[in-house]
C-alpha cells in the first residue's frame, strides 16, 4: 500500500509530464508546419500516447487520476477521503502551472504569456461540458467493464476528442495552468472561469447518467484516467 505523499507525487509528476506534452507538442509542431490541421492532428496523437504511458505506469500507485474532475468524482463515489482528494488537487494543479513554466523555459520562451482575450463562446462552453462528460462516463465504465483495457480506451477518447471537438480541455488544473502560456494550446485568462464551470457542468452530467442508467455499482479503486 502507497502511503499518500508517494500517490501525491505520482499526481504532480503524470500531470506535470501530461500539460508539457500538450504544451510542448502544440510548439514544436508550430514551429515545424505552418498547416493548422497537421499541427491539431499531431499534437492529438502526442498526447493520446503520453496519456497510455502515464496510466501504465501511475495507476498501480495513485490511480493515475491527472485530473481534478476524476478526482472529485471518486472521491463522491467514496473510494477516497476528502483529506486525499484535496492532496491530489493541490498536486494537479501544482503540476500543470509546472508543466507549463519548465516547457515555456525549454522552448526559450518567457516563463510564463498570457492570452489577454477572451475568444471562448456557446460552442466551446458546450464542447467542454461535452468533453469533461464523455471524459468521466469512459473512465468509470472502463474502470467497472474494461479495466484490462482502461489505458489504451481512455488514450483513445482523449486523441478522439483532442482532434474532433472545438474545446476538449476537460481538466480544470490542466485549464488554469494553459491560461500562463500563449502558444498554440493556450487559453485566455478570462475564459478560465467560463471553462472550469462547463467542466462542473459535464461532471454533474456524467454523474446523473451514471446513477440514472448505470447504477451505483462499485468503480474499481483503480479506476483512472487523464486529459488535456
């Protein structure tokens, strides 16, 4: 059993190395192709890999969440404590600014640029209740039917939805630390309220569906997942 200092870590680290993908891959990708499709598509399989990697290999010990949605979902569900739950948050969040601030760094970029717009609208509120939505029904019902196969069916959601919705964030630490970054994955600070809420919105509505359709069968305590 891993003590709760070890699963934080695990937590900071997956999201750290999630957001510096996702950042990272939108620059170099940029830099390269000046195609905005190639970029999109390129930077959906970089991160559908880096999420199969991650739950691989951090599921064992913090159930590999990289996401404050899942973790508010389980820790609803009673698989953890509040106390735990609230040790996991601080993690991802503390890891995705990080992410951001050491790939910034390494692209020779300022450490931090804001987005001083705010470009989101009807349609991006709705993708992102849609995305966070599907996010939480493909982990739980994966975690309760398909756990052998949780890690490649949660990379397959995340690469579908990165390269298909118009807003896929569906990860409020991921959302507040991309509004410290204006490249191409950044997000302008004053949509960051308007993002988070829509994720709100998508975690009460996969959960409704849930008890609605799906019961309140047990989750698998191993039940994980990640997203951008």
């Amino acid at each position: 059993m891993y003590n709760l200092s070890r699963q934080a870590f695990c937590e900071f680290l997956g999201t750290f190395l999630l957001v510096a993908t996702i950042v990272g891959s939108g620059i170099a990708a940029e830099r390269l192709s000046a195609e905005r499709n190639l970029t999109i598509f390129a930077s959906a399989a970089v991160t559908g890999a880096i999420v199969f990697v991650l739950v691989t290999l951090f599921k064992p010990i913090s159930g590999a969440h990289l996401n404050p949605a899942i973790t508010v979902v389980i820790a609803l569900k009673r698989i953890m404590p509040l106390r735990n739950a609230g040790m996991y948050i601080l993690a991802q969040t503390f890891g995705a600014v990080g992410g951001v601030i050491v790939t910034r760094w390494m692209f020779g970029l300022p450490l931090t640029g804001i987005v001083d717009a705010n470009v989101a609208d009807a349609v991006v509120w709705g993708s992102e209740a849609l995305a966070t939505c599907g996010l939480i029904l493909t982990v739980i019902l994966a975690g309760r039917y398909a756990e052998k196969s949780l890690a490649v069916i949660v990379a397959a959601y995340v690469f579908a939805t990165f390269y298909a919705l118009p807003s896929s964030v569906a990860n409020p630490a991921a959302t507040v630390a991309r509004s410290l970054t204006d490249t191409r994955f950044g997000i302008g600070w004053y949509d960051v309220v308007d993002l988070v809420t829509m994720q709100v919105a998508g975690v009460a509505g996969a959960i409704a569906v849930l008890r609605s359709w799906f019961g309140r069968a047990p989750v698998s305590r191993s039940t994980t997942t990640s997203v951008c």
